[in-house]
C-alpha cells in the first residue's frame, strides 16, 4: 500500500477547506486505499483570531513544521498532498512548508481551494515562490474555469479537476417545511464577511422594499469583518428592520430547519473558489442565486437551478430576486432541477471516488517515471 501524507486544514475553524479537508481524513474509502498521515495546517483554532495573536500562532506553526519534517524522515512517503492557501499572508507559510516537501524529492500535488494566484503575478518575490514550488507538481482544480489562476506556472497536463462533494441527505431529511408566512422566505448562509456580499444583498432587499414585495430575509453566519452591531446599523440605515433577521452561527438541526424553511437561497459572493454552501442549499431543492465568480458556474446552471450575477451588481440581484420571490412555480421547478444536478455531480461518494481516482493516478504516473 502507498504513503500519502495529508498536509490540510481541519476544522476548527469551519470554512471551505477545513471541511474538504475533514472529509478525506474521516474518508473510509480514502483511507482503505492508500497509507495516510495528517498534519493540520490551520494555525487559528477560530474565524475571530484569523489575523490576530501572532505569537500563538508562531508557536503552532513551529509545531506544523516540525511535524512534517518527522513524517517526512520517518514515515517516507510516495505522494505529499497539500492544500496550499492561495490568499494573503497564509501564503508564505505554506509556501514554505511546500519548500520542505520539495527538498525530499517526494512527488507533490497541491489540492487550491480559494484564489489569489493571479494577483501575485506582479510581485516578483510571489513570482519567484511560485515558479519553485509548482515546478514538476500536480494541482488539484476545483473547476475548469480557475486555471487562469496558475496557468503562468502549471501546464494543464498536470491539473486534474475535482469538484467538492458534500453527504447527501435523506429524503426525509432534506424535505421543505411550510412557513405560516404569506412572505417569501430568503436565506443568506455564510460568515458576516465584505466579500461575501452581504451589503450588496441588503442594498438589493432595499430596492426590493420599495417595490413593496412581500418577503423576509434571515442572516446566518459568524461575525467577521462585519459585527453585528456594523450589520444592524446598516439594516437600520435601510429600512430593513422589518425584512431582515440575523440569527448568529446556526448547527445540526437549526441549520437544517434554517434550509427547509427557505424558499430562496442567495449569496452573492464578491470572492469565492466553489461555494459549499450552495451544494447544502441545492440538497434542499432550493433555488439558488450567486455571482459568476470562481467555480460557481459549474455548481449552479444559470437560468436552471437559479440565476447567476455579476459582482456587486446589486441591480440585477434585486431582479432576479423578484422573479422567484413572484413566481412560486419557477422557484419549484428551478430548486428540484438543483436537487438533481447536486444528486448527478456532487454528492460526498462522487467526490471521495474522483479524489482517489487523481491521488491513484498521480502515484502511478510517478511509478511509472521511476
């Protein structure tokens, strides 16, 4: 059997590559394959700290570091697998533990789960990094439409795609509760952040106010950059007390009952790889309405399973909003078509099977080349 190290996050903190990254190491079929080694890259334990307490942080990087030196002595593997963050100053920290594995001469794959690649293009130290530690190694794309990302430093016969997948839920589960509301009810899911557009949606909800439309919006999501109190005033400043709630970080069965209560699901995301969030929205059969940006696209069809809008246009979101918030039969037809695409492309089984197809194939490629 052959060695894989796993060099990922794990959550905590919850985001989108500390839960891919969980779903390997909790993979039966993953771990059945191959011999496989962990070591979590994360340095914040929370989203509060992420950019705050350095000296802690230092102290479990020092850890990170020493552990992959000891895995890669001792345990000798034939494929080092990291999840390299692409974005901000977490960059060069994984850029160096990526050094680390260069040095032993062990086969890399680089698993990207968010973006920024592009904009490091103009630094030469970035671009100096970049050309050593992608020079003869695999990458792991989330969608055929991020390699502009890398394609200055990784040819394409050695970028494999791999969707996200997420666990399916019964049917009993998943199943659409009734809201006694004449109200149409639209869910926001994600952290309080700038770039998940938070405050193009609550500029959307206004002109949607205005147009007198009969609906409710509920926030669910840690503070970030945005705090509840900057969230509420700007609610306050809208006119929106009485069309928006926020309900705080939401788990297990409040997160399922925030779903099934939904009639609309919305994230207009000014920044984002793929988007989980709305793969759980889809298993709902809930319409979806998210931004053409990163992988999107592939997960949701546009004018299909929902609607996709430019970045911060929050003309057009306040639109299509309107089009599902009047039309009861599109939001039925276009969230059950959504259910079936997640059911054909995304489920957790289809993406542990297409992860160990490219893990396989890259062992056997270098083999091969021995």
């Amino acid at each position: 059997m052959q060695k894989v190290i796993f060099i990922l996050h794990i959550p905590p903190p919850i985001h989108g590559s500390a839960i891919v990254g969980k779903i390997i190491k909790d993979s039966t079929l993953i771990n059945n394959s191959i011999q496989s080694k962990y070591i979590n890259l994360g340095t914040s334990r929370s989203l509060e700290v992420i950019g705050k307490k350095p000296f802690q942080k230092i102290g479990v990087y020092l850890k990170i570091v020493c552990q992959t030196l000891i895995q890669l002595m001792f345990f000798k593997p034939d494929l080092i697998y990291i999840a390299l963050t692409a974005k901000g100053k977490a960059f060069y920290k994984d850029a160096f533990i990526a050094l680390l594995a260069k040095v032993s001469g062990k086969k890399i794959v680089y698993h990207l789960h968010n973006r920024s690649m592009a904009e490091r293009q103009h630094k030469w130290l970035d671009v100096t990094l970049c050309n050593m530690i992608f020079k003869n190694t695999n990458v792991i794309l989330l969608s055929k439409y991020l390699y502009l990302e890398i394609k200055k430093y990784v040819p394409i016969r050695h970028v494999h795609i791999c969707p996200n997948g997420i666990p399916q839920l019964l049917d009993t589960v998943a199943k659409r509760k009734k809201v006694s509301s004449n109200d149409v009810q639209v869910l926001f899911l994600s952290n309080l952040m700038l770039a998940k557009g938070v405050f193009v949606l609550l500029d959307a909800l206004e002109i949607l106010k205005k147009r007198q439309l009969a609906f409710h919006c509920t926030f669910i999501g840690g503070e970030s950059d945005i705090s509840e109190e900057l969230f509420q005033a700007k609610v306050m400043e809208l006119g929106l007390s009485d069309y928006v709630q926020y309900a705080g970080k939401k788990y297990g069965e409040e997160k399922h009952n925030a779903f099934s209560t939904a009639d609309i699901f919305v994230l207009p995301t000014l920044n984002e790889t793929f988007g989980l969030v709305n793969l759980e929205a889809m298993q709902y059969s809930l319409p979806v309405i998210s931004t053409l940006e990163g992988g999107i696209p592939d997960v949701v069809k546009d004018g299909e399973t929902g609607f996709l809008v430019d970045k911060n246009d929050r003309q057009d979101l306040a639109d299509k909003l309107e089009m599902l918030i009047k039309n009861h039969e599109l939001r039925i037809q276009m969230g059950q078509l959504g259910r079936k695409h997640y059911e054909e492309y995304f489920t957790l089984e289809i993406f542990e099977q297409r992860f160990l197809e490219i893990i396989n194939k890259i062992l056997l490629k270098s083999n091969l080349n021995a």
